[in-house]
C-alpha cells in the first residue's frame, strides 16, 4: 500500500507565550515540533506499511526548515520525505494548503493518504477533508480505530474505520483511494530507533516547487488563499471562578442556589 | 563537558535520554513499588534497536562499541537503575557468546538478542561463590553428546525473565579453577528452573532469581570455547561490563543530582532559596566535580577499550570502583540536601540512594575492584624492575 502522510511543523506550542499587545504568538525562539495530531497519523501509517507492506511518503508544505520534521518523520520509520517549498506558498490559508498538498499526492501516487485531525497552530480541522475534495476521493475524519484495510495487487482495496461522533461512533467504510483524519484515541505514535535517525540524517529530502506540481503562483500562498483575517486578538481570560466556603452543607446549598439562578437546574 | 562525541554517539544519547524522559520517569516509582519487571521499556529498547548496539552489524547489530554502549546505559540509569540494570545485564550475559562463540553459535544467538526478541541472563555467583569465584559447585559432566548440569546459581540478574543464559560450571572438579568451562542453556531445557524472586532493597524493577540446575541436558555443542576455559570467559566477560557499571554510576548520580539542582532552588528556607546558602552550594559543587571525574574516567575506559587494548582489567576496574563509590556518596547527599523532602518517596531520590547501594556490590564488589587493581599494580611494578 502507498501510504502519503501529511504533517505541518509547528511551534511547540506549550512553550508558546503571547504579546498581550499585539495579540500575536511569540515565536522567536520557540522550538518547533510536528503537530502532535499529526505523530498519531505517522505511527498509523507505519502501522498499516507494517501489516500490509508497502510504502510510507512523509508530505509537507513549508519552509526550507520544515525539512526537519520530515527527518523526524524518517527516524520513526518513514521511507521517504517530500516538502512542497517555494517562496510563493508563504502566507497560504487551507485551501490554498490543500491545493498544493493534493497537488504533491497526485504527482507521487498515494492508495491511502493520513491525516492528523487538525494543526495545534491552527485548529482548523480542515486541511485533510480539503485534500480529498482535491483530490476527488472519499475521506473519513476523526478515525480513533482501523477496523480493517486491505489492498490486491491491482491497487483496489477499501479501509474500515470508526470515526469519533460527538454523540458516539460511526463506523464507516470507504474504497480506496481514501483520505482518513486521526485522532489522539487512535494509537501511541512509536519513538525513533537509532536506524531511523542514522537513515533520517543521510536520507534525501525531495523538494517540490509549485511549477513541478502544475500550479501556478496564482492559485497557491497568498494569492490562492481566500481568507481574510479581519483581526487576531486574545480572548479574555475566563474569571467569575469563586471558592465556596463554609461545611459541606452550607457549600451544597450555595451552589444550588447558584446554578438555579443561573437556569442551569 | 564537551567530550567530543560523535554525531552517531552524540544521537543514541539524546535516544536513550528521550526514552528515559518518556517511557522510565513516568512509571519508574510504580516499577520499584509493585517489583514489576519492565517488559514494556524493553519493547521500546527493542524498537528503537538499543539491544543491537553492541552487537556486529553481521550479526544484525549496528557494531558499535563499549562507549556507545556506556552512552545508552548511562542516560537510562538517570531515569532508573533497575531499568538500565535490567538492560546491562542482557550485555553482560551476551559477552560470552560475542567474546568466545563459534560463528554458529554466533549466527544462532546474536540476531535474535540484537533484535531484542530474546533477552539474556549471565549465571556465575552461587551461595558459596560469591567474591570466591572459585568456590563454583555447580557441576556440568560430559555424557555423549551432551552435557548434564547440576547445582544452583544465586542472585541472577534477568533469571526467569531471560530465554538465553550464559552459565558458568564446573566440568572437572578436580582441576579447581581450570576445570571450569561456559555453556549456553536455554530457558525451557528439561531439568533447568527458576527460584523464586528475590526481594530487594533497590534496583527492583530487574528481577533476580535463582537458576537451579537438575539433571539438565544440553547438547554438547553449547560449551562456549574450550573446557576449561570457565574462569576466562567469565573473566574476560567482566573486563568488557564492568565499565557498563561505571556507566550506571555516573548516569544515577546525575540524575539524583539534576533532582538536587531543582529542589534547591526553589525550597526557601531563612527566606532565600536553599541554594543561597554556602553549604548546600559546596555540597553541589563536590557533588558535579564527583559526576565529572567520574564520566571523564568512565568514557576514556571506554574509548581505551574500544581501540582495541587488551590491558584493561585494571582501568576497567578503576572505573568501576571510582564512579560507583562516587554514586552512593552522590546520591545519598542529594538526599541530605533535600532533607525531608528528599527522604520521602514523592521525590525520585530516596529511590536513587536505595538502588545506587547495588553498583559497590555486584559485578565485582568494590573490594574485589581494589584487590584486582592492586594486583595489576604489583605485576607492573615487577615488570618494570
């Protein structure tokens, strides 16, 4: 099976801090990881190459520095890396991601393409049902298991999944060429081994430009991208958290109280 | 430091570091409460193809040497002595095999222990063989094609646990040391059972057993080397670890001290960080320029053996001794420096200090170090006359 992962370089961000004046992440000096959603949708990759054989593609669109998490990809286990770069990606919203990610995928050839559910950065969810839209293929999100995938020798198969519901679990089974998003629910991504960060420092990293995938400067970046931030701003931190005193008694009934007036009960 | 590592050594440290950050820390006090062997960490070892370190790439290992080993044992010793003794031990009973196996006996073992599918266990001390490893009484006596072991091995690190052992036995009494030879028995052999588990004081996520030997056949093709040749293989084995031990010395009292950097710093008494004050800063200063020594002897040991030296009983055991020694003062003064904090199981030290007391005991107690130091001292004193 081909198997394109597709993961986004990210600043960690629980080293993150945020300029209270202008209301932007501070990223100087921040380290930079893969999106931790993403980490799941390698190791189920690996998973199903494991099991089934085949190949696994890291992909990304990003700077030239993005390259690192492809090696961090290739040291868990990964084949091969492909960063989609150029300068006329920069400042690029999700469709214009997506149109360059499906344009990669369809220049490689890929039977099962996996995504982590969303980017921690941006949290859009959106990126991996937009590839398959692109890319014309049946997709399913929030996947937490893999019931079954199987693929012949003529590329036909199909991938039986559960995806997450917020009202339960939808099992769902999709013909491949299929598009899946993962969830953190879905497996614990594997740690390198010493093979694969030896092989991650001297592996090739392919790179693409826009022109090498058939897109024009027109349709991906900034130009490609339809969405305007019409401001960025910090929510206001949540207060109105007050500690009852007093027994147990006396607490119970003042949060009763509480909550009937504010039609909660 | 920087003690000029290279970009491979330099990545299975930070490995072995991200391992033990993720995968040992935070399961560490649960192993060493519920004395449970830790299967788990030894897949992920597995995984990231740490059992294969050591082992020559013919044999499906990567072919690095005694500092790469050093490395690794050294970053998961700062996490857990009982995880990285369980780890070390699997080396100490695979020398054997890699220093005196045939290239059968090498294909056979090899590939499945660098893969880490099976772990291995080293079966020398018994109840009167201790320091006296001449007081041997298990017995291995030739009949046909195989050999007939019979007696029991005390206090083995991985028993029970481990599908390969490495056991040393007596195949001619009568010849005392000399008549000792090495076998290869595997877990399973009719006549070959475990002990129960020992309870220990630290180190007690590794299990200890017991190996009891009755009328347990092998085949004659599992003697390693020659008869006779016992007490070598044992001693050569021991030359190769005991700096793996040095490892295990430094790594603990690093880790213990990192915990003692912390603490200190943000425990205020007299209304100033501990840290403040001149006593705790000169009990941290002794403390990092312990580590440091001890690492700088360690590595060299390790890099001195790794060029292909045959002289290294003695460095070997000095390294040992020195980082070992160091580690039970260091660790025991991170507890002091904690003080009640640091007596108290929520903080990782006291266990530290427990499990730190092992490494002047086995492998060699620290007083067998010194007589095989002073004995080489003596024989290069008479050489040089």
């Amino acid at each position: 099976m081909r198997i394109a992962v597709c993961i986004k370089q990210v600043p960690d961000t629980a080293e993150v801090k945020i300029n209270r004046e202008t209301g932007t992440l501070v990223r100087e000096g921040v380290p930079s990881i893969i999106n931790p959603y993403d980490m799941h949708a390698i190791e189920a990759a690996l998973g199903l190459r494991d099991a089934l054989g085949g190949k696994v593609t890291a992909i990304t669109m990003g700077p030239p520095q993005a390259e690192a998490a492809l090696r961090e990809a290739i040291s868990m286990g990964v084949d091969d890396g492909l960063l989609v770069t150029g300068r006329e990606f920069a400042g690029a919203d999700t469709l214009a991601t997506s149109r360059a990610l499906s344009g990669a995928i369809r220049a490689i050839g890929a039977d099962l393409i996996v995504c982590g559910k969303q980017a921690i950065d941006g949290d859009t969810a959106q990126v991996g049902p937009e590839v398959a839209e692109f890319l014309d293929i049946p997709h399913v999100s929030y996947v937490r298991k893999i019931i079954e995938a199987e693929i012949d020798h003529e590329a036909r198969g199909s991938i039986k999944v559960e995806r997450l519901m917020d009202e339960g679990v939808d099992v769902v089974q999709a013909e491949l060429p299929a598009l899946i998003t993962v969830v953190r629910e879905l497996n614990t991504p594997r740690l390198p081994s010493l093979r694969g960060k030896i092989n991650a420092k001297k592996t090739e990293i392919k790179k693409l430009s826009a022109a090498e995938i058939g897109l024009t400067p027109e349709v991906v970046g900034f130009n490609g991208s339809p969405t305007q931030v019409k401001k960025i701003f910090t929510p206001a931190p949540r207060c109105g958290r007050r500690v009852l005193e007093g027994g147990l008694e006396e607490q119970v009934e003042a949060l009763v109280k509480e909550l009937m007036e504010k039609k909660c009960l | 430091m920087d003690y000029f590592l290279s970009e491979e050594q330099m990545m299975i440290k930070e490995l072995a570091r991200q391992i033990a950050v993720e995968k040992i820390v935070p399961v560490r006090q649960e192993l060493d409460e519920k004395e449970e062997f830790p299967w788990e960490i030894m897949r992920v070892l597995a995984g990231s193809d740490l059992f294969g370190l050591f082992i020559p790439e013919e044999f499906g290992g990567l072919g690095k040497g005694s500092l790469e080993l050093t490395l690794a044992v050294e970053e998961l010793s700062a996490a857990c002595l009982g995880v990285s003794t369980t780890y070390a031990a699997n080396a100490l009973g695979t020398y054997p095999i890699l220093l005196f196996g045939t290239p059968e006996q090498k294909q056979k073992y090899l590939p499945d222990i660098a893969a880490g599918k099976r772990l291995v266990a080293f079966g020398l001390t018994e109840a009167n063989a201790g320091s006296d490893a001449g007081g041997i009484q298990t017995t291995a006596r030739l009949e046909g094609g195989h050999y007939v072991l019979n007696g029991t091995k005390q206090w083995i690190t991985n028993g029970g646990e481990a599908e390969i052992y490495t056991v040393i036995a007596m195949s001619d009494k009568s010849k005392g040391p000399r008549g000792a030879s090495a076998f290869v028995v595997e877990k399973d052999t009719p006549g070959f059972s475990f002990g129960k588990k020992e309870r220990k004081m630290g180190i007690r996520a590794s299990a200890t057993r017991e190996l009891v030997f009755e009328d347990c056949r092998i085949p004659r093709e599992n003697i390693l080397g020659r008869e006779g040749m016992g007490f070598i293989v044992a001693m050569k084995t021991l030359d190769s670890s005991r700096v793996g031990v040095g490892a295990q010395g430094v790594g603990v009292a690093q880790g213990a001290f990192d915990e003692a950097i912390k603490f200190t710093r943000s425990r205020v008494q007299f209304g100033h960080p501990i840290i403040a004050f001149q006593a705790i800063q000169h009990m941290l200063a002794d403390m990092a320029t312990e580590i440091e020594a001890a690492r700088a002897l360690v590595y060299h040991t390790a890099r001195y053996m790794d060029s292909g030296a045959n002289d290294v009983t003695k460095v070997s055991a000095m390294a040992k001794l020195f980082a070992t020694d160091m580690a039970m003062r260091v660790t025991t003064n991170a507890v002091q420096v904690m003080g009640g904090s640091g007596y108290m199981r929520e903080y990782p030290v006291e266990k530290m200090m427990r499990d730190a007391k092992i490494l002047q005991i086995y492998e060699g107690t620290n007083q067998i170090q010194r007589n095989v130091i002073a004995q080489n001292l003596i024989k290069e004193a008479a050489k040089a006359k």
